[in-house]
C-alpha cells in the first residue's frame, strides 16, 4: 500500500513557521496597542494660556538717502547724479560701512514736461514740451549695533546731506536675531502658563502633571519702527547740516501660548 503522508521533518519544519507566523502577528498587536494607548490624551487636562514679554532695544538701523538732479540734458542729469551719489557712498564708506551694507534702491531718468498754458475745452490737445530731465537714486544703508551707540548712524545722516543728498527717508529700527528675542518671550510665556496651572490645580485638589501639548496662539513681533527726521534735512542747499541726535528707544516682543497640562 502506498504512503501518501508527509516526511515527519516537512511536518515539523511548517508547524514551526506556522507557530512562529502566529507569535509575530501576537507581537506587532501588542506593539500597536500600546502605541494607540501611548498617543492617547490623558482623560484629565487643563489648558491654561500665558503671556510673555520681552523689552528690547533695536540694535539695526535702515536708513535710505537719496540724490536728485535736474538738467537741462539726460546725459547731464545723469552724470550729476552719478557724481553726488558717488560722493555719498564714498563718505558712508569712510565710517566703516561694508559694501554688504550698502544696497542701491532705486535709479530714475525721466523728462521734465510743460503743456505750455491751460487746456480750452474743446480746443485742440497741447502738445507737451520737453522742458529738462530730472534723475534720482536711493542708496540704503545698514547700520549695525546702535543699541549700544548711535555715533555712525548720526555722522552718516549729518555726513550725507552735506556730502551731496538731498532726500532723507527716515531712520528705520528693527532686530539683527528676532528669533532670539521670540523663543525668550516663549519661554516667559510657557513659564506663565505653568504658574496659572499650578494655581488652578492646587485650588480644585489637584496635582499638575506633565505637558501634554503647547500651542503658540500669536506673537507680537514688531516690524521695523520708522524714526521721522525734520524734513530740512532732505532740502540740500549750501547751508550745512546739522547731526540729529538719534534714539532708537525700545520696543517689546509679545508672545501667547497655550499649554496643556495632565491632572491628577
């Protein structure tokens, strides 16, 4: 009679794979299981929102002179333009400026028109005159460190109009690392938080447990500040300018943030 069993070795060999195949599914539910526990929020939770804020001064300013001159020719105005410009930008530079520091705005060329009187209505269009040329170019300038000192910034307002320019936009402040100031208005925030979680926790008869989450609700970085100049400053003229006496001030950095904690 023929044997149509298996060798005793192939059974043993599958019940082996079979029996390790089970333990490997036992194992990879048990693993999902406590994940979906782990990531599980705590039943109990208090979520308690504060504030921090931090003063500062700015310690960079941005400041745009400009050269404007007209003439009777293009390639005058131009060329004019071009000398006073380069006047200014060699003074900016002999008060240790880099030239990273140092960017052109803008460069304009345009005509000067006349209609040659007013227009009768009904009458025949005027035909403009061309009557000059004007040219203007703005240079921007960065000044480091005027948190602590304001001496260059104030020579290089003072230095530029009496080298040559003639429009001054303003001083503008800002922060050289915003994002320094930010994370230490978060850290006082959470810290807040905390403080207000201990305080609602001890008078409900609990006890503050660990973070379970920490949301930023908004910040209140300011942009950059403008700082008005008076406009005689920008008028140029043969009279020689006098230093305004800069100061940056300060300004703070808000930061919200919401921070939940686990109770007991």
């Amino acid at each position: 009679m023929e044997n149509n069993f298996l060798p005793k070795w192939l059974v043993n060999g599958l019940g082996a794979l079979l029996i390790a195949f089970i333990a490997l599914l036992i194992v990879q539910q048990v693993y999902s299981f406590n994940q979906v526990v782990n990531n599980q929020k705590p039943a109990n939770t208090i979520a308690v929102s504060g504030e921090g804020k931090i003063s500062a001064t700015p310690d960079l300013a941005t400041v745009d002179v400009g050269v404007m001159t007209q003439a009777s020719t293009a390639t005058d105005a131009k060329n004019q333009n071009d000398q006073k410009v380069n006047q200014v930008i060699a003074f900016i530079k002999q008060q240790g400026i880099g030239d990273s520091d140092i960017k052109t705005q803008q460069l304009n060329l345009y005509p000067q028109q006349s209609y040659g009187g007013v227009m009768i209505p009904g009458g025949a269009p005027t035909t403009p005159k061309v009557t000059g040329y004007q040219a203007n170019q703005t240079v921007e300038v960065k000044v480091h460190g005027v948190d602590k000192d304001q001496t260059i910034l104030e020579k290089i307002l003072d230095g530029a109009v009496n080298n040559g320019a003639n429009e001054v936009d303003g001083v503008n402040f800002a922060f050289e690392n915003p994002d320094a100031l930010q994370q230490q208005a978060q850290q006082q925030a959470i810290a807040n938080a905390k403080t207000k979680a201990q305080a609602l926790a001890q008078t409900a008869g609990l006890s503050l447990g660990k973070v379970v989450s920490v949301s930023e609700n908004g910040n209140g970085m300011p942009g950059p500040v403008p700082y008005a100049l008076n406009a005689a400053m920008g008028m140029g003229g043969s009279a020689k300018s006098i230093a305004p006496d800069i100061q940056p001030g300060s300004q703070d950095i808000t930061e919200n943030m919401t921070v939940t904690f686990e109770v007991k």
